[in-house]
C-alpha cells in the first residue's frame, strides 16, 4: 500500500508545522511552551483551530498520497499499452 510514502509525508508536513510555529513565535522553549496556553481565555481559540486546521491538513494529506498512489500504480500500465501500440505501428521508442 506504499505507506512509506504517508509515512513521509505526514512526517514532512509535522516538521515542516513545527519550524512554521517557532518561526512565528507560537512555541517557545519553556513550560507551558505554547504561547496560547499562557492566557487560559485562548485555549478554546487553540484547540479549535486545531481541529479544523489540522483536520484539513490531514485529508489533504491522506488526498493527496491516494493521487501518488494511484498514479504510481496506472503509469506503468499506461506506458506499456503505448508501447505496444508503438511496436504495433511499427516504431520503437526508447
């Protein structure tokens, strides 16, 4: 099922996420280490945009690795089909 090529992007997307959020000062290197969780007013505000956000980023993931492995899976048989439409013809293509 190529999962290695979820694995990857998921892991791409978490990193990527990560240096995003230090980048914009949503992290910080002490406790609580979330900027949002030092104002308790802002805690609905972050686990929604958590939700949505990260519920999104997830499906387009997910979308996104089922197109890879689909093309992934019809190209061979694609390339194939035109070859022998070539030799068939009577040209040969490398």
């Amino acid at each position: 099922m190529k999962l290695s090529i979820l694995n990857t992007l998921l892991w791409g997307g978490v990193i990527l996420l990560a240096l995003e959020h230090v980048w914009h000062g949503e992290v910080v290197p002490w406790p609580p280490f979330l900027t949002a969780m030092s104002n308790p007013a802002d805690i609905p505000i972050m686990l929604h945009e958590m939700a949505t956000v990260g519920t999104a980023m997830s499906i387009v993931t997910v979308i996104t690795w089922g197109a890879i492995v689909t093309i992934s899976y019809y190209m061979p048989k694609i390339v194939s089909v035109k070859t022998i439409e070539s030799v068939k013809k009577g040209v040969i293509t490398h």
